[in-house]
C-alpha cells in the first residue's frame, strides 16, 4: 500500500468520498495528515501508519477534512486508551497514542513551527521532557453544566433511562451547548473525581437547576475544581448565575462533612451570558478562599482566578529548564516579562542580583508581592502595567538595563512592538517560554537578526493532548 492514497483520487475528495489510505504523520490540534497529489486530508483520530478507510466530512480549496469508518490495520504507535470517554470527550486527543509517539509529535511540532513560521534553518530541537505523570497530573479541572446533555453511544446503546436536563462534564468538541455528563477522568487526582460525582448527586437531589445556554437561564454554571499537589489542600469553586447565601451554607455543610481535604469552597457569581468561570463578584463561604502549591523550594498562594502552570510536577522541570538555558550569573539583572503571580520570578531570584517582573494584571502582580515576601525573597520588584505603555527607555532607566530578559506570553503571543523594544534593550541573554510553538516562532522571526538560537526545549505539561511547552534561549549576535 502506497503512504498517499492514488493521485487521480484528489479530484473525487469531495464530501461524503471514502477513500482507503496510510496516516501520514500529525498534524496541528492534534490531527493527523496524509497528502494526496499534495493535497492535504485531515483524518480525526489517525495515528502514523494506521492503515484506514475515511469518509470526507468537510472540503476547502487547500485540505478536506476526514473521519476513519475502518480502521484496517492499527499503527504500531496505536495504545488502548484507558477512559471510557475516549473519542467523545475533548479533554484528551492523543489517548490512543502511546506517550513515546506523543513526545516526539511534540518536538516534531516545534520543530516545524520554527521553520516554517519563523524561517529558522537548521534549528536543533532537543527531545521531548516526558511528564512524571501521565495521568492524574492536572491540579486545576473547570466543569461546565448544562440543561443540554450530550448523551455518548454507549449511554444510548444500554437502553436506560437518562436525564437530558443535567450535565456536568466537559464539552463535546466543537459544540458549544452539549456537555458530556462525565462520571471518570484521569487528569486530574482521584479526589477531584470524587467531588465531580458526590456534588452531581447533591445537586440533582435539591433541585438546583443547571445554566440552560440557549435560554440564559439557571443557576449552576461551572464547577472548579484545584488541587495542590505538593499541600493537599482543595478549593471548590461553583460558579453560579447568582448568589444565593441559603444554597452556599447548605453546600458548604456538606462539603465540610463529606471532604475534609476541601480546606475552602468560594462561590463566583457570572449573571452575564458569556460561558466563563469568571465574574462580577466572588464570595468565600468558608475557609481562606485560596490554597496553596509548591514549586521547587517555594510555596504559592492560588487564589480562585489566578493563573498557576496546571501540571505542579512538571511547571517546577520546566522552570528549570528555563533557569540553566538562562545561564544565570549572580550579579545579573532579570526581566520577567508576563510575570503572573510571581513564579518565575521567585524562582530565579536565589540566583540573580535583582529580577523586575511586569504583569498586566494587577491582582497577579499583588499576588506576586504577596508570594516573595511569604518566601522570603527580597531581590524582586513587581510592576503592573501593558509592557506597550510600561517599557520605555524612562522605565529601563529607573530599574535598569536587562542582562536577561525572560518571557511568558499567553497563547497569543507578544505584540510586535513589545518584541521589538526587547531587540532594542538587546539584552544579552533571551529566554522566551511558551505554550504555543507557532506565536512563538512568529515572534522569535523579528528578531533573527539580532538573535541566534543556541538551544530549543520542548517540555511535555499536558500529556495525552497535543499542547506542549518550550522554551528558547537566545543570545545576542
């Protein structure tokens, strides 16, 4: 069998066309790809060398989109999957994959991105970083409820009867209304399990109806669940349309009976109709409204809507990496570009002169402070501001030229005139951390004539999906 289906194939790739063909390699979102007469075809849920029949779901001017009707003969990169949910939920992709195939997708991927969007030659990408854990490793899950059940083929198959009018669960993929009433999963720790199925029942029990997104109407929204993984201590986060202080203290007795680990339950209220686990207002029904997590040496408050790295184990390789790709000399000035709460920051301060950390958000940049000065680190300085209006030659002149600039933008990367003015303090050393290779590489483009890449690290956060961390270090030319 050919690895591309026969070239005189690409002019029947229309919809509903089955064709009979070898999976080439992966694909962004976690795709797979195959080319015919260098067209491309998307097939969901293909893995490298799996022999397939597909239909054609979807047809554009440069790729189809397909599904596998047959799978003839499995890859022998192909694993069991281990949940239930497997190819119906959109938490994991690649549970089919076996993790060493995973691994080098992820390198692969970065690889590419550098490439063909940064149009970098010859770039060295160094293995994968496995995970410590490749299940149980997400210490924060956000559920969402809904009056729209998607019920699996499984559930229609077993003839019981079934609630449509309640689920809490994770969305079907690229289906904004259903939910999948989800009973198992194995990203997160046990507990969090536990507490998905116990509140469920609770819920169901007293009547509280779920938020009905077509209608905007009712009043269970999300269930937010977090962990620390090197504390114990959970926060419960149920966000709700409202408040309603009867519902919260009858909810909290029975947390504070069934689960003694859940050291805090606070309660956000979204009365708008946007689907996010934020809101207007947040109220602590018992307990200090944050928990707590370790990173290396340190510990870190989380409050109910700060950002911490989900994977506890791993975020503390990963900063690691980012440390000795750094080359950190003790009398360095550091700046810490979307510093969040702190956490980069804090954990080169031991080994620097001074680090000056900015962030947008000003919650994060208090929680920062807040989390130097509980572990002791002096030698950080934490600014709020948009690095557009913040980093200015006024503002390198009262903390000083860089001699590293380390960044970690959100997946959307850095505006081009930020990126610029970190090519016009040409600091010695840059080091940018991502959760996207190819804003990363966008960005890393403008600033090839300054910079040489000397090492690129993939770093693997979030097993069994397709995302993946990197970090690059950079030194001046």
């Amino acid at each position: 069998m050919s690895p591309t289906a026969n070239p005189s194939e690409a002019t029947v790739l229309k919809k509903g066309a089955e064709l009979e063909l070898i999976v080439e390699k992966f694909a962004d979102r976690g795709k797979s790809l195959t080319r015919i007469d260098g067209y491309v075809l998307f097939i969901e849920g293909g893995v490298p060398g799996d022999h397939v029949r597909v239909r054609v779901t979807r047809r554009k001017k440069n790729y189809a989109e397909s599904r596998i009707v047959e799978l003839l003969e499995p890859s022998p990169l192909r694993t069991e999957p281990r949940c239930r949910y497997f190819g119906t939920c959109g938490g994991c992709k690649w549970q089919h994959v076996r993790y060493e195939a995973q691994l080098e997708a992820k390198r692969q991927r970065v690889y590419e991105a550098l490439v063909h969007h940064g149009g970098f030659e010859d770039v060295e990408v160094r293995p994968t970083l496995p995970s410590p854990r490749l299940y149980n490793y997400r210490n924060k899950m956000e559920f969402s409820f809904s009056a729209d059940r998607w019920l699996t083929s499984d559930e229609i198959a077993s003839g019981q009867p079934l609630d449509r009018h309640f689920a809490v669960g994770l969305h079907v993929p690229g289906n904004f209304y259903k939910v999948i009433d989800l009973e198992e999963c194995h990203l997160p720790e046990p507990i969090t399990v536990r507490l998905l199925n116990e509140l469920r029942a609770f819920f169901k029990t007293h009547g509280w109806e779920p938020w009905d997104i077509r209608e905007h109407r009712g009043y269970l929204r999300h269930l937010v669940i977090r962990t620390g993984m090197r504390t114990g201590e959970v926060m419960v986060n149920l966000v709700t349309s409202r408040y309603d202080e009867a519902r919260m203290a009858e909810l909290g007795a029975f947390l504070q009976q069934r689960f003694p680990e859940v050291i805090t339950l606070v309660n956000t209220i979204n009365s708008r109709p946007a689907q996010v686990s934020y809101g207007e207002a947040t109220y602590t029904i018992f307990g200090p409204g944050v928990i707590h997590d370790g990173i290396g040496p340190f510990r870190f408050e989380i409050a109910p809507d700060a950002f911490f790295q989900t994977n506890t184990e791993q975020a503390e390789r990963l900063y690691e990496v980012a440390r000795e790709l750094a080359a950190l000399r003790p009398d360095d000035l550091v700046y810490d570009l979307y510093c969040g709460t702190g956490t980069i920051s804090i954990f080169m301060a031991p080994h620097v002169r001074h680090v000056v950390g900015v962030e947008l958000v000003a919650s994060a940049v208090e929680n920062a402070r807040a989390n130097a000065a509980a572990n002791g680190i002096t030698n950080c300085t934490f600014v709020a501001g948009d690095l557009l209006e913040v980093l200015t030659p006024a503002f390198v002149q009262t903390h000083g030229r860089p001699d590293v600039v380390i960044v970690d933008p959100p997946r959307g990367g850095m505006h081009p005139k930020v990126v610029r003015r970190i090519g016009q303090l040409r600091p010695e050393r840059f080091v940018y951390v991502s959760c996207n290779p190819q804003t990363q590489a966008r960005d890393l483009k403008l600033l090839r004539e300054q910079y040489r890449i000397e090492a690129v690290q993939p770093v693997d956060l979030f097993p069994h999906t397709d995302h993946v961390e990197c970090v690059v270090a950079l030194r001046a030319r």
